[in-house]
C-alpha cells in the first residue's frame, strides 16, 4: 500500500475510534458538547467497517497468504483486545455498582445480568447473530464484533475454498449469522472493492490528480453532512436496535450510502497525494502510534466512563473536572493497550501453535480414516 495512504487510512480509523468515544463520553460526562460534535457516534462505526474491509482485503494478498496465516492473524488481532476489555468491563463494573448502584439501574447500556452464556456469545463474537444483541455488562461497543468477526470468517471462506465446498460453506455460514448480519455485509465490501480499485490505480502507476482528487475529498465531506443534516435527516437506527424488517432495510441503506461516501475519501486523497513518501515523520509515527490503540479505545472506553460517573456523578456539572476524567480516561485506554493490542505478536504465537496443532489433528484424523476404508 502506497505510504500516504497507509498512513490516512490510519487517521480514518483513529478519527473513528475519537468520533465513538467523543458520542459516549458527551452522553455520560460532557452533555454541553454541542450535538453537532458528538452526533456522529453510529456513523463512525459503518467507518470503521470500510476500513475493516479494506485492510483485511489489502493483508490478505500482502501478508496473511494462506488460510492458516490469514485465521491466526484474524484470531490474534480479535483476541488480544478483547480478552482485555472483558476483563477491564467486569472490574469497572464491579467497583461502579459497588460505589453507586443507582447508576447502572435501568440503563439501556447496561447489562445487570451477565452470565456465561453471554461471555460465551462475546467470546466467539455470536452475540448478533439473527435477532440478538447482547451486551456484557457496560461493555456496549462491543456489539460490532458480532458483525466484524463473522465478516472474518465469510472473507476466508470465499478466500480459501474452492469449488462447491465454498459455496456450501458459506451457505452453512449466512444460516447462522442470520438477516441482521447479512444485509450490513455490502458495507463491508465496500472497503474490499475500495482496496481492489486502489490497487489496480497503484498497478497502473496512475499520475496524482491533486485539483480533482482534493475535490472530491471536499465533495465526500459535504456529501456526509447532506446525508446526515439535509435531505435524508439524521435519525437512523443502529444496525442492532432496528425495531422493524423497514427500519432495518432504511437503516442499511443509510449506513451503505455513508460507506460509499467514505470510499470516495479514500479515492479521492489517493488521487490528489499519489504514491511519494510521507515527509512529516514525527507526525505520521505519532498518528500510527494512537491508532495503534484505537481498538482498544474502542473497546474499553464505555466501562470507563460509566464508572467515573457512577464514582462522581456530580462531573456532569463541571466542565473542568469532566474534561480531565476524559483525558485520564484516554490516557487509561492507551495504557491498557500496551498489554494487548501493541503484543498481538506474542497472541500470534499462541494462535500460530493452536492452528498448527489442529491441522495435525485435522490430518491425523484423515490419515486414519483413510487406513480404516482400506
């Protein structure tokens, strides 16, 4: 991937991960924020999907070559974020409900009943599959891995397979996810043909347009704001929480127009930056540096805030005292991360050992069947 645009499609999932933690915290901290800044939370996270595609695409013809490859990796990058935020989820909740009860009673975010069946659904990322939505305890983000991992594993399959296997599996696959999971899927694929027409520009060694790739940069922000604050409106159900077959195909729709919008961005900046390399070195290493984290932002950071505010609910009050729990909040996620996501190498040990260990089962197995029918 040319340089520059690593180091956007970088920014894009860091900006996301901000615009998801900027939508919770003015909801438990900050309510002064304007709407305006804030109001972008569920569009961050159809972002966030582009980008998936985009990247899972680009590694899987750069470096994951080869199901095994692409399944550990898939599984090292899944697991060494969320075993953490599991466990930061239950000690948050455990000291917030302990402080201050009240603040976790009834809310729409909070889960009081957390059992194994819902850590077992959050472990094997089942938690939306066809009309279910759970949630492990204040731990709400984390309902787009429902969506995310089984993308994973659809991509693989239709990687990998070949022949009738793969259309068996990937049949066998869509009766288990269900309808919700399924009709987000062009979403996703977005960011996959979006990798796709990049490459062939990158192949091609097309010259930058930088008067028209800048324009339809510009032309894509824009378009967002139409679609959020004009013509279609802005209150749009989540990909989880749609009440009705209507509300979801509406919900769908939007969220792909916005996935669209985002792959004209990724377009366009490729069009006006062309493949240099990046100059501004402190500020590019600083860039990959947060978004290195942003996951586990993404993951952690509502436990975090529910518990400051169950600890001080009087921070809504003070501007002062909540910008200063935000940071310390921000700083607590980007600490968290350097014992997960920053050593997903070491994770990719563990998955590299397990799947090659299963494969020796896998042909252990074959062998022997194939000694009996002798």
């Amino acid at each position: 991937m040319k340089p520059r645009l690593s180091l956007y499609v970088e920014l894009l999932r860091l900006s996301a991960a901000a615009g998801v933690f900027l939508f919770h915290a003015g909801r438990f901290l900050l309510p002064w924020l304007p709407t305006t800044w804030i109001d972008h939370g569920a569009e961050c996270v159809a972002v966030f999907f582009v980008i998936s595609g985009f990247v899972i695409r680009h590694v899987s013809v750069s470096r994951e070559v080869g199901a095994a490859a692409y399944a550990s990796a898939r599984l090292a990058r899944l697991y060494s974020v969320t075993l953490v935020a599991l466990v930061v989820t239950l000690a948050a909740d455990g000291v917030g409900r302990h402080v201050n009860p009240d603040a976790y009673l009834g809310q729409r975010w909070f889960n009081p009943n957390v059992d194994l069946s819902d850590l077992l659904a959050y472990l094997t990322f089942t938690n939306e599959a066809w009309l279910s939505h759970g949630i492990f305890g204040s731990d709400e983000p984390y309902w787009s891995l429902g969506f995310e991992a089984p993308y994973y594993l659809a991509f693989g399959l239709a990687a990998y397979l070949r022949g009738r296997s793969r259309y068996v599996a990937l049949a066998v696959w869509a009766l288990v996810v269900g309808p919700k999971i399924l009709i987000y899927l062009p979403l996703w694929l977005v960011g996959v043909a979006t990798r796709d027409i990049l490459a062939r520009r990158a192949a091609a060694r097309s010259a930058p347009r930088p008067w028209l790739g800048g324009l339809v940069v510009v032309a894509s922000f824009a378009a967002y704001l139409v679609l959020k604050y004009g013509a279609v409106g802005h209150d749009r159900w989540l990909m989880f929480a749609a009440p009705s077959v209507l509300d979801l195909v509406c919900g769908a729709t939007y969220f792909l127009t916005v996935g669209l919008i985002v792959a004209a961005n990724l377009l366009g900046f490729d069009l006006a930056a062309g493949d240099g390399p990046v100059r501004a070195r402190r500020s590019a290493a600083a860039i990959r540096w947060l978004a290195g984290g942003s996951f586990t932002l993404y993951l952690v950071h509502e436990p975090l805030l529910a518990l400051v505010r169950a600890m001080d609910p009087g921070v809504v009050r003070n501007p002062v005292e909540g910008l200063l729990a935000v940071a310390l909040i921000l700083a607590a996620s980007f600490a968290l991360a350097e014992i997960g996501e920053r050593r997903k190498v070491l994770f990719r040990r563990v998955t590299d050992q397990v799947i090659a260990s299963l494969g020796a089962v896998v042909i252990e197995i074959a062998g022997s069947d194939r000694v009996l029918r002798r």
